[in-house]
C-alpha cells in the first residue's frame, strides 16, 4: 500500500458515519494493509493531537490497535 492509499484509507476511516459503516471499511481492507498503512495512521493520530483533538486521535489509535490484532489473527 502506498503512502497516498493509506492516507485515503485513514481518510475514509475517519468520515464513517457509524460503528456498522466503520467496521464494513475495515474488513474490506485488511487484506491490503501493511506497515506503510499503520505508519500513516500513526502520523495521523499525532496530528490529530496536535490540533488538539484527542477524542479523535485515541478513537483512532485505539482502531489501530484493534486492526493490527485483527491482522495477526489472520
């Protein structure tokens, strides 16, 4: 995955308007994400922060989190 898709990716993760929407984005795309993804979710997280939005930045770390558990389960 490039740099550019995962910035999408992150992008699209972020307008899901609900928990349903959020997890279909997810499962659709975990076979395609890879470091590069998790590397531009993490600099997400950290802008996120510095724009002083931490509800959005843990929201998102914690999905992270989730995913990577997801993706080594498989």
């Amino acid at each position: 995955m490039t740099n550019q898709e995962s910035l999408e990716l992150v992008r699209e993760i972020l307008k899901a308007p609900d928990e349903e929407k959020l997890e279909k984005i997810v499962s659709v795309n975990l076979p395609r994400i890879d470091g590069t993804f998790f590397s531009v979710l993490n600099q997400s997280v950290q802008q996120l922060r510095r724009e002083d939005k931490p509800e959005m930045a843990e929201a998102l770390e914690s999905l992270s989190d989730r995913m990577l558990r997801m993706k080594t389960l498989i």
